[in-house]
C-alpha cells in the first residue's frame, strides 16, 4: 500500500471494506430489528438479518478493530468509525450482544480508550495550526465520521444499556489510571492517557449524575483530579478541565467551593495562550452558568468575559461563541447593560465582517456565525428592555445595516432575523416613540416582502403591526411614503394568491385587524377597501379559522369606527353579508377574543341611535343583541377559566421528582432494547413529511388557538361593562325605542342584560386593577404585537355621530 496516508486511505482495497461496511451498517441499524419494522415485509427480513447476517459480519467487524489495535497493522479511520457504529447498533440486541460480550475488555481497554485519547494527529495539528484545530472539534460534520465520537458513543451505550457488564469494570479502570497518574512523578506521567480518561468519564456524565451510588464520587473527582490541571503545563489538558467542568456543572454539589473553584478555571482559561484552550473555556461558561453558585461567582468577571468573548469572535466565525455570548448576556442583564451599546457596535461589526466573509466564498461557517450575531443582537436588546433611551442610542449603530440587508435579495437567508431585530427596535424601543430613521425600515420590509420574501408573513407580521400600533398617526398621515398602501399591498397579496398558505391568510388577517384597530379614526377612508377584501375572500374560503379571521374584518371596524364601517358596508352592498359573517362567527367562534369583537361591535351598534341605522342593522339588532348576551356569560366563564389555570400553573413547584437511580442492571444477556419509542417518532416523521409535500388534509375543522400574543387597544376595554354602558346609554337617549328592542328579547336575554347592568361597576373596578396590576408587574413579554394603553370612547347619542 502507498505510504502517504491520503493514498492509502483512498485505496481501492480499503475503499472497498469502507463500502462494504457502510451498507452492512445501514441495513443492520434500518432493517435489522424486528421492533423497527412498519410491515410484515420488513418484520421477516429483520428476522432474516438477525439470523443469517447479523452475528457473522459482527465477528468480522471485531477482527477488523483486533487487526488495528491489537496487532498494530493499517486500518483507516473511516473503517473504524464504521465498525463502532455497528457494534452501537448491535448493543440493543440480545443476540448480537452475546457475541460481543466476550471481547468487551479488548473493545473498552483496547480500542475505545486508546481513541478517546489525545494523540499524534491532535498534537500536530494543536501546534502547527489551532484554527483547523478549533474547526474540526466543533464540526457537527468531523464528528460524523470521527472515530473519538464514535468511541464515545458506543461507551455511553455499554454503560446505559448494559451497564452490570461494563460500568463497574470501567471506572475500576479509570480509578486506577488516575491513581497511577497522581502517584507517578510529573516526568513519567501519562498525559495523553489522562485526557483519554477525563473524556470518558464526561461522556458519562448523564449516567453517573444521575445515580446516587456514583453521584457522590463526581465531586472529589473534580477537586482532586480535573481543578489542578487548569494549570497543567499541557495545553490540551487545560482545554479538558474546562470541558469536563462544563458537563458536570449542572449537578448539585456539596461545597460550593469546588464549582465556583472551577468557574475561576474558566476564566483563567479564557487569558490561555492557546486558542483552542481559550475556546473551550468560553464555550465551557454556557454550561457553567446552569449552576447558581458559578453564576455568582462569575458575576464579577462579566465585563472581561465580554471582552474576552468579543475577542475570540474576531478571531475566529464560530456559532458556539456568539450562543455563549447570548447565555452570559441573558444571566448578567444589570451587568451587561451599561455596555450594550458598545456590545451592539462590536456585533455590527462582527456582523458586517460576516457578511463579507459568507459574500467572498466562507459561505457556511460565516453564514451560521452572521446568523448567530443576529441572535445575540436580540438578545442585547432584550437586555435593556426598559431602557428605551438606550434604544436611542442604538438606532444610528443597527437601522443602517439592518436597512442593507433588507435592500439586498442576496440577505434573504436572514430574513427572519433581521426582522425580529426590528420586532425588539419597535416594541421595546417603540413605547417612547418611533423614530423617523426607524421608520426607514418600514417601506424596505414592504418591498422586500412583496419583491423576494412572500414567504416571511408570520415574520413581518410583529414589527408592522408595532409600527402601527405605536405611531398609528404617523402610518395613517404619511403619503410620500404611503404605508397604507403598503400595508393593504400586503394584505391583498396574501388573500388574493393563487393556493396560498391558510396559515399566511390568517397572519394577513390579524394584520388588517391591526390597522383597523390600531389607526381608528384615522384610516376611515380605508375601511371600504379592506371591507370589501375581507368579506369577499370569505365567500371562498372553506377553512373555518380563515372565515372567523376574515369576518372580524367586519367586526373589528364596527367596534371602533361604527359610522364608518356602516357606510362603507353599504355602499359595497355588504351589509347582509358582514351580518351573516357576525353571527357565523358568533355561533362558531370559541376564542375569547373574537368572541369580545362580537359583543363589543354590538356595543357600538346599540351605542347609535336606534333610528339611525340601516334598516339591515335595525332588523337584525335584537338578534345579536340576545346573542351578546349569551356571549358576556361564556367570556366570563373563559376569563375565569383563564385565571384558574393561570393560578395553577403559578403553584406548581419546579425541581421534578426525586432523583432515582437507574436500573443498574440494564438489560439482561436475553434482553432486546425497547424502541418502540423510537419507532413511534419516525412513524410521526414519516407522517409529517407527507404533511410538508402538500398533504394538507382537512383543514376546515382545524380550530384557532387563543393567541395570549395578539393585544390592541380593546384589551383595555371590558366587553360586559361595554354593553352594560350601551345599554343604560340607550335607554336613558330613547326609552321608547329601546324598551321595543327589549320586548323583542328573549326572557335569558333580557335577565342576562339586567345582570350585566347591575354587576358593570363591580366588573370594571376589579377588571382596572387586573389591568394596573398586570402592567405593574409586566416582566419582558415576547415582542409579537404591540401593545398599548388607549382606550377606545364607546359612541353615544350625545356624541352627535
């Protein structure tokens, strides 16, 4: 065989027993087991497998790791690989497991722990080029076709599924390895053996934390063992303190001095000379900060672990990085916000850095790290949430490349993020006031949406309607730009498309909803063409969601601008049919918001003059009156429902059972793994893809979830006390009338109306200090759609309208 190690690995005949394995490989692990079956066909050729195949290519596949470790001979790491995933797969099965049993102190000693160990190829590439270094041993992609991962995986296998046979053994093992390692002169150590077993022991993690026999060992394992080698004159195993630190740093420990000891590691680490012992440092601070007594401890270094951060992000695009990034920002928000704006200018920075990368050819990592630096954008911003001067500041930094972005098609990729960075500029930054360079987004989003993203409606949905929401005169009075007619550009996109999604319908829906809440009063002269959309899409439409969406079209314009929306429904010669819609709606509609747009729509109608409405209207008052108040019962019933629930979600007590042990044992020498769960979830998978190819099924009967996200102006508003209002207002403006409209009730109509009257002082004391309290103690509510305090002035008959 040629000696360069590329050409001998790419060799026919090793290329060959790759192949050869590989497809062993995947019919064992998809066809081999009997219980991963979804037909009677492939049930008998997994009994098939088991019985003529399995045990046999097993018994090669031992030789082949026997031939490499134990004799010394050429083997390529991919064969390898390949070989420890099908003794992974064979681990489940009782059969194959007995044949592996035999050689489980060669497969441990002799192949695993060797590979787990920091080696030749590691040590050179350590030194001669640590970015490579970094790259390969943090991609997901290296850890496919690692032999050190595949080790790992099969170890963690023993130990979980057949643990009376290998658990003990191995740290048996491990014990008197790191005996032998402490008791030896610094000079005759074995370092590399070290980090082998330091790996090991990480990996199994989950199964020694969680049992009570091992848990208690973990602690002064650490101390002893792991804390002293951040200071180890090995840089790899610096890097392996840090690691191991990381994944037991969610566990509970006794002296609070062994993991805050260790946390003071991690920052050490993060001033190491070597990058890769830097990296794994930061990376180990995610993972650290899952223990309140780290967190603590680290409290004081947040401005270094910034800098430090910050550093190693220019140096290196890493995804990892920017997710620690965020972890420290969402832990440290009263330390991080004196520097956000410095943050947020080296994450632009960053950010426009990879962009240019992913443009010039880095395309993949410096993508993953540009989207990443989005995030941890957000999470800046979240940061600061009740600073909007902060926000101010920002602005100058963020609007013009997030602006760049949205002008580009080439950007569409981040799209969604760029988005919700505008979603936090508008929403928290919103509260004080939309600044005009804020406003420039506005029109980019319409067109980017309407040129090369139509697919982004759950996306654009939040940051229009903040805008809206919070400057609703500016977004009515603008003519140059028009942001009416881009917004109802949207809309009318989305309802009018040829076999458009029902879910993006139902976004244009609530967007429209939002204009005609949020602007009332100002865009009069839009609610005939929005009307009109609505309710004629709605003759079309089978789904019952999209129907209720679109008649709250009708609704939404009745509860805030009556007048308007009468005469708009009339000269369309659509009063019939917003009618129709309104008691469709009532009768099938069970969210509680679209049940208060029925009762508060009827406030409003009963609020006018009796004598002034449509003859279609009048006719049909008593009508949705009585349904009113049948209505005002069920919301009650639902807000307290609501309450409750909320009540009891607030007593349930986190922290989950007490901790027990595992089965120690495992499965039996005759025991087949189950994998029913297993089997269940591709099922679904399966099933789901079907679903993702256009099989939409029946989607009529799909009911709308309460969206606790969607709030307006109205939510400041009771329904019952809103009829109670009306009521005593029309019958204090035309007792004749009213008392003809009353007769026309049914009896639980009249009684329940009475009741509201008499229960409407109560109801809206109470209901204002829920309001009070709730905007008191309003902690940082995902920025979906604004929110805001006016309140709407219900019409009366002396309002001369």
């Amino acid at each position: 065989f040629p000696a360069d190690p590329d050409q001998r690995r790419n060799h026919p005949f090793w290329k060959a027993k790759k192949w050869v394995a590989h497809i062993m490989q995947r019919f064992f692990s998809r066809f081999g087991n009997t219980r991963m079956a979804r037909s009677d066909e492939e049930r008998e050729f997994a009994k098939l497998f088991q019985k003529e195949y399995a045990v046999q290519f097993l018994n090669c596949i031992l030789d082949v790791l026997a031939h490499r470790f134990r004799h010394g001979r050429y083997v390529s790491d991919r064969l390898v690989q390949i070989s420890l995933n099908y003794i992974d797969t064979a681990l489940s099965l009782a059969q194959t497991y007995r044949a592996v049993k035999p050689h489980l102190h060669m497969l441990i000693i002799e192949v695993i722990f060797p590979l787990m160990c920091f080696n030749d190829e590691d040590a050179e590439l350590w030194e001669t080029d640590p970015h490579e270094y970094v790259r390969k041993s943090f991609d997901v992609i290296e850890d496919f076709y690692s032999p050190k991962t595949a080790a790992a995986n099969v170890l963690l296998s023993l130990v979980k599924k057949r643990p009376r046979d290998t658990l003990r053994p191995f740290l048996d093992f491990a014990s008197d390895m790191l005996a032998k390692y402490a008791a030896a002169p610094p000079a005759e150590r074995n370092y590399r053996a070290k980090d082998g077993v330091l790996m090991a022991i990480g990996t199994l993690e989950e199964k020694l934390a969680s049992s009570k026999k091992y848990a208690s060992a973990i602690e002064p394992l650490i101390q002893q063992h792991v804390i002293p080698e951040f200071q180890s004159e090995h840089g790899f195993l610096r890097a392996r303190a840090c690691w191991v630190v990381a994944e037991f740093a969610s566990m509970e420990f006794n002296d609070p001095s062994v993991i805050t000891n260790a946390a003071e590691g991690i920052v050490i680490a993060l001033r190491d000379s070597d990058l890769p012992v830097r990296i794994q440092g930061a990376l180990g601070v995610t993972r650290i900060l899952e223990n309140e007594s780290a967190t603590e401890s680290l409290r004081k270094h947040v401005p270094f672990l910034l800098e430090a951060l910050l550093d190693l992000m220019h140096e290196i695009d890493s995804e990892e990085l920017v997710s620690t990034l965020e972890g420290i920002i969402s832990h440290f928000d009263d330390e991080v916000a004196p520097h956000a704006l410095a943050l947020t200018q080296k994450l632009t920075a960053y950010l426009v850095h990879a962009l240019e990368a992913a443009r010039d050819g880095d395309e993949e990592e410096s993508a993953l790290a540009a989207l990443a630096t989005l995030r941890s954008l957000a999470t800046v911003l979240a940061s600061v949430h009740d600073l909007p001067q902060v926000y101010r500041e920002i602005e100058p930094i963020l609007v013009p490349v997030l602006g760049s972005m949205l002008e580009h098609q080439e950007t569409l990729d981040y799209f969604e993020d760029v988005l919700d960075l505008i979603t936090y500029l508008t929403f928290y930054g919103g509260r004080a006031g939309i600044s005009a360079q804020l406003w420039s987004l506005f029109p980019l989003m319409c067109r980017a949406f309407l040129d090369y993203a139509p697919d982004y409606m759950a996306n654009i949905l939040a940051p229009l309607d903040n805008f809206i929401h919070y400057a609703p005169h500016v977004f009515a009075s603008s003519t140059e730009p028009n942001y009416r007619d881009m917004v109802f550009a949207i809309v009318h996109r989305v309802l009018t498309a040829e076999g458009g999604s029902e879910v993006d319908a139902q976004d244009a829906c609530k967007l429209a909803e939002s204009v005609i809440v949020n602007a009332r009063g100002h865009i009069d002269s839009e609610l005939p063409r929005y009307l009109e959309l609505g309710l004629r899409r709605r003759e079309h439409t089978k789904n019952r969601g999209s129907r209720i969406l679109l008649a709250n079209f009708a609704l939404a314009a009745l509860a805030t601008s009556a007048p308007a929306a009468l005469a708009a429904l009339a000269n369309a010669g659509l009063a019939k049919a917003a009618l129709e819609a309104a008691f469709d709606n009532a009768e099938r509609a069970t969210r509680l918001h679209d049940r208060r747009l029925f009762i508060l729509a009827t406030a409003q109608l009963l609020s006018l003059p009796l004598a002034q409405l449509p003859a279609a209207v009048r006719e049909a008052l008593p009508r949705l009156l009585a349904r009113a108040a049948y209505l005002v019962q069920v919301t009650a019933e639902q807000r307290q429902a609501a309450d409750e629930e909320e009540e009891e979600d607030d007593e349930d007590v986190e922290g989950g059972s007490e901790d027990e042990d595992e089965d120690e044992d495992g499965l039996g020498d005759d025991e087949d793994e189950d994998l029913s769960e297993e089997a269940a979830y591709l099922e679904a998978l399966a099933q789901q893809s079907h679903l993702l190819l256009g099989d939409d099924g029946d989607e009529e009967d799909v009911e709308l979830e309460e969206d606790e996200e969607f709030t307006s102006p109205l939510d400041d508003i009771h329904e019952l006390v809103a009829l109670a209002r009306a009521v005593s207002a029309s019958e204090s403006s035309d007792p004749a009338a009213f008392q003809q409209l009353m007769q026309m009730l049914p009896a639980e109509a009249q009684a329940a109306l009475g009741n509201a009257v008499q229960s409407a002082p109560h109801v809206e004391s109470a209901f204002q200090q829920e309001r009070e309290k709730a905007k008191a103690s309003q902690g940082r509510p995902r920025p979906s759609l604004g929110h805001g305090p006016e309140e709407i002035v219900f019409l009366s008959p002396e309002s001369g309208m």
